[in-house]
C-alpha cells in the first residue's frame, strides 16, 4: 500500500513522537545514571559528585523540568548546582574537597604499581583538570540569600 498526501503526514508526525519520547527516555535515564553516580560519589572519597550532578542536571534539562527543578532546589546539592549553571564557579570548599580527593586517588592508584604510562596518562589529565577547576571562579558558600538589611 502507497501512502499519500495527509497518510504520509500522520505518519511522519507519529514516528517524530514517538522518536521525541524515547530521545527523552535515554536522557532521563542518563540523568538518572548520573544521580546514582553523584550519590556514590558522596560516599566515596576517591569519586568525584558534582560533576556527576552537573551531567545529571544537563539530562534533565532536556527530558524532565520536573526533575531539572528538584536537582536546582535539592537541600544539600542544589546550591553548588545553581553557582555552576548560572556562573561556571566552585566554591573554595569544591575545589578544595576536588584536589584532596583527587590527590587521594592518584596515590592509591600508584600504590597499586600501575605501568609507568598508566601513571604518567592519569597525571596528565589530573593536571589539565585541576588546571580548569582552579581558574574557575568562586562561588559563594552555601547560606542563607534572603538577608533582612
């Protein structure tokens, strides 16, 4: 059977939402992926969080407001989440909970006598990254915005 005129229209607009609906299915569940990461993270020294959270709250700004508005607002990540989006900043605290988690993960992978590429491979990034963290501007510590002067 040929489809014509208005049948190839409907058609179309039927395969483009359902397209639409799975797009925002993967990115809620790359979103979703990243929170259990972010939260693993938490609880583990050498894993880093925020950057988790951040790819986290990139998902869901493209599959879910419902879930993009609860990461924003979360008690305890949402306000380092907000200074990044709105100012690409870290607070001193961040970068300096990055840097010893990260020089914590370098010394044990070398106590694990990793091959000296290996070493040299995870150094380098290490370095590029800290490079960026550190110009990244400050953001503010966490408190209370809504001052009564």
């Amino acid at each position: 059977m040929n489809e014509t005129g208005p049948a190839k229209a409907v058609v179309a607009s039927v395969r483009e939402a359902h397209g639409a609906r799975l797009r925002r299915w993967a990115w809620t569940a790359a979103g979703m992926l990243m929170v259990a990461l972010g939260v693993i993270g938490a609880m583990l020294p050498v894993m880093p969080t925020t950057i988790f959270l951040i790819l986290a709250l990139a998902c869901f700004s493209r599959a879910s407001p419902r879930l993009e508005n609860w990461l924003l607002h979360h008690p305890r990540f949402g306000h380092p989440l907000r200074q990044w989006r709105q100012h690409r900043a870290v607070s001193r605290r961040g970068k300096a909970m990055a840097c010893i988690g990260m020089a914590i993960g370098f010394v044990a992978m070398c106590l694990g006598h990793p091959p000296w590429w290996v070493i040299a491979m995870v150094g380098a990034m290490e370095a590029c990254v800290l490079i960026y963290l550190l110009r990244r501007p400050e953001g503010q510590a966490a408190r209370d915005t809504t001052s009564t002067s």
